[in-house]
C-alpha cells in the first residue's frame, strides 16, 4: 500500500499493553513495522560476510595516508 509515496522511518517506545492496538493500526493502514531485532537482524545479514580488505592492506593504507610511506 505504500506504493510510490515518500515515508519517514521512526522509532517509537510502545508500552506492551499497547503493542496489539499499535500493531492493529499498522495493518489497518498498510503501514510496515518491525522491531529494533528486526531491523538489526535485517542489517547484518545485509553485510558482506568476508572484509573486502585485509587487515594487512588497511595497516597499509593507514601508513601511507598518515606517515607518506
């Protein structure tokens, strides 16, 4: 339902009591949510599970920006 409409990402503190009324609005409106676990669950598996440098090639980036070597 969000469709091609701009949305503003928030973080709301809901009592627990609440959460089934909130959660009730939310599909009402077609709105999405999820929790902080969620979204960090979402975050890490977005991550690239090998660094794409080596600790050897940052340690030498480190000197050459810093020391010119």
């Amino acid at each position: 339902m969000l469709g091609n409409t701009a949305t503003q990402g928030i973080y709301l503190d809901v009592p627990m009591a609440d959460w089934g009324f909130l959660k009730e609005l939310i599909r009402r409106f077609g709105w999405q949510a999820e929790t902080r676990e969620q979204l960090l669950e979402r975050f890490v598996k977005s991550r690239a599970n090998s660094p794409t440098l080596s600790e050897e090639e940052i340690l030498e980036e480190v000197m050459a920006e810093r020391y010119g070597k």
